[in-house]
C-alpha cells in the first residue's frame, strides 16, 4: 500500500491533495495525472485503514466473549477463588458425621433403649416407673455429655422421677384425701449438705413431677374428649388448654416464689412446680364425673360437686406442705408468714377454677 507522502521526492512532486485532479468524462469521474493520481488512490484507501482498529476491537472482543465462556464451562474439578470443591464438601461433611456434637450417638442410644424396653416386656417386668427411669437414663447419656450443665440438670430432674407404685398410691390418697395424713414433715437423710431430703421413693411427703405431669397430661385428653363429644373438636384444643394450664402455672409459681423471696425463705423452684401441679389430678376427677353424667343432664352438676372436694383438698395440701416447708422465722420486713400460708393456699382453689373447661358439659 502505498502511503501519503511518496517513497521519493517531495510533496510538490508527488501531488498530494493538491495533485493534477481534473474531471475526468469517464467512468470513475475524475482522472488522476503523475504522482497525483497515487495521492486520491491513498484517500481512497485511508478508510480502510481507519477500520482496522474497529475489527481488531471487535475480535479483542469475540476473544473475551469465548474466555469468558470457557471460565463458566470450566470442569467440575476445578473450583473457583474462596469456593470448596465438592471433594471437600464431602470429606468436611463425613468429618461433622465422624465427630457428632452429643456424644454418644441419639440413634444409638434410642435403638438400645428400645431393645431394653422390648426385652422387659417380654418378660413382664415392664412397668410405668421402670419406663421413665430407663428414659431419662438414656436422656441423660445421649444430651449429658455434649451440652454444658446438662448433667446436673438431669440429675436434679432424675431426683423428682424417682418414683415407685407404693409412693404413687400413697401420693394419691394424700392429694385427694389429705384431712387424714397426720405427719407432714419430709425425711431428712445424711450427706455432704446442710440439708439433704429422702427421695420419693423413700419419702410419700416428697415432691415428684411424675404425678403432675401425667395428670396434667390427663386432663388435656378428657378436655379434648369432651369438645369433640359435642362436636366441637378441634386439634388445637389440646394445645390450648395445655398452654393455658402452663402459662397459667408459671405465674402462680413466680408469685409464690416472689413472696418467699420477700420472706427470705428458701424453696427449690422445681418443689414449686410440683405443689402446684398437684391439682391437676383434681380436675382430672372433675372432668371424669363431668363426662361421665354428661347424656344425664348432670354434667356441669356433678363436675362442680366433685370441684368443691378436689379444690378443698387441694387447698389443705397446699396449706400443710408450706406450713411445714416454710422456715417458722422470716423475714421481719416480709409479708407475714401465716398470711402467706393461706394466700397459697387460695391460689390453689382460685387456679383450678381458672383452668376448668365446663363449656360443654
């Protein structure tokens, strides 16, 4: 290609823009004289060069496109920056599996606690009290190592499963027929602190949740029962009135721990909840006597006769388990003592007509 400027000579000689142009009949309508014919020739020709650098843009591009393109279809063994391959993946996953976070396995410790179950069954030997301790036994070996403070939660709860068929009976006669128990005081045995209590098995004046939390348990079911005997049942209901139940619990449980506090008398909170849980087994027996003369046109009748007994009872329990429970010396500054005695035991009767379900009785 030849260029603006000639190879040879000067500007003059060789056209340039000013070269021998003149118009020309014929064909290309101009005719080129000399050196300045090649000079148009080159003005010609310098559009092609100024496209050049577009197309050499637009392969610049093309080339991107196609590595751009190869990036995404790299191969599966090639990972990207701040990415784990699906190898490491792997290998961390079977890593979290080999190392679990309790120790030793749940699945483990469930299979083995079925298989001990089955095998008592087998021979007769199963019972509700052997279930639950074998229960919180796996419980405690499955959660107990992983979790801190675990294991002494659990061994505080083992202490109130602690149960056994004659302290069940007794248990029982004493919520619902306490007028006839004469010795209220808990047994205290030797050990490392100031006080230390006899379990439940051991003790029928010791507080257990195993009778109020089945009782509890109970009531829910007979409530459910009766809404759908009317036709109204629903599977909230049992959620309903359990969070009723509770919530309804854990306030008369901060009260009652709120006054003592004032007093400064000391009681577990964990005794709290089981004093306070005893009056479920009276609403189990109102609900049952309830149902059960319902299609007589007495059910709201005789759910109310056998609330007067249950509540009675359960006021007198409460009355002697804090009359025997709280220190006879409190605090000066504290509400008093005796008043506190009776407001507790109150609560137990005003709670129990809170939580009644006699709607369709």
């Amino acid at each position: 290609m030849a260029s603006f400027y000639g190879a040879t000579g000067n500007q003059a000689h060789n056209g340039g823009f000013g070269g021998n142009a003149t118009p020309n009949p014929g064909a290309d309508g101009y005719s080129s004289g000399g050196a300045g014919g090649s000079g148009f020739q080159q003005f010609q020709q310098q559009p092609l060069q100024r496209q050049q650098p577009q197309q050499q843009q637009q392969q610049q591009h093309a080339g991107f496109t196609s590595n751009v393109q190869q990036w995404q279809a790299q191969p599966q063994g090639q990972q990207l920056y701040g990415q784990s391959s699906p190898q490491q993946q792997q290998q961390q996953q079977q890593q979290a599996a080999a190392q679990p976070f309790w120790s030793p396995n749940v699945q483990q410790a469930a299979t083995q606690a079925a298989a001990g179950f089955m095998a008592q069954a087998a021979t007769g030997n199963l019972t509700s009290e052997k279930v639950l301790s074998q229960g919180m036994d796996e419980i405690q070996k499955a959660f107990g190592g992983g979790i801190p403070g675990m294991n002494y939660v659990m061994r505080t709860l083992r202490s109130y499963f602690q149960v056994d068929n004659r302290y069940v009976k007794r248990k029982l006669q004493n919520v619902l027929f306490p007028f006839l128990n004469k010795q209220w005081r808990r047994d205290q045995v030797e050990g490392p602190e100031i006080v230390n209590y006899a379990l439940p098995h051991s003790d029928e004046n010791a507080p257990d949740l195993y009778i109020p939390i089945m009782s509890l348990i109970t009531y829910c079911l007979l409530s459910a029962f009766l809404y759908g005997t009317a036709g109204q049942f629903n599977p909230e209901v049992i959620a309903d009135v359990i969070t009723k139940c509770f919530l309804t619990q854990i306030a008369e449980v901060l009260v009652i721990r709120g006054c003592l506090y004032a007093m400064q008398a000391t009681i577990p909170v964990l005794d709290i909840f089981s004093y306070t849980g005893y009056k479920y087994l009276g609403l189990t027996i109102c609900m049952t006597c309830g149902i059960l003369f319902k299609y007589l046109k007495w059910g709201t009748f005789c759910y109310y006769g056998a609330f007067l007994w249950t509540a009675s009872a359960a006021a007198w329990f409460m009355l002697k388990t804090m009359a025997n429970n709280i220190p006879v010396v409190t605090a000066s500054t504290g509400p008093k003592r005796d008043v506190m005695v009776v407001a507790f035991a109150a609560s137990q009767v005003a709670t129990m007509w809170f939580v009644s379900q006699t709607k369709y009785l």
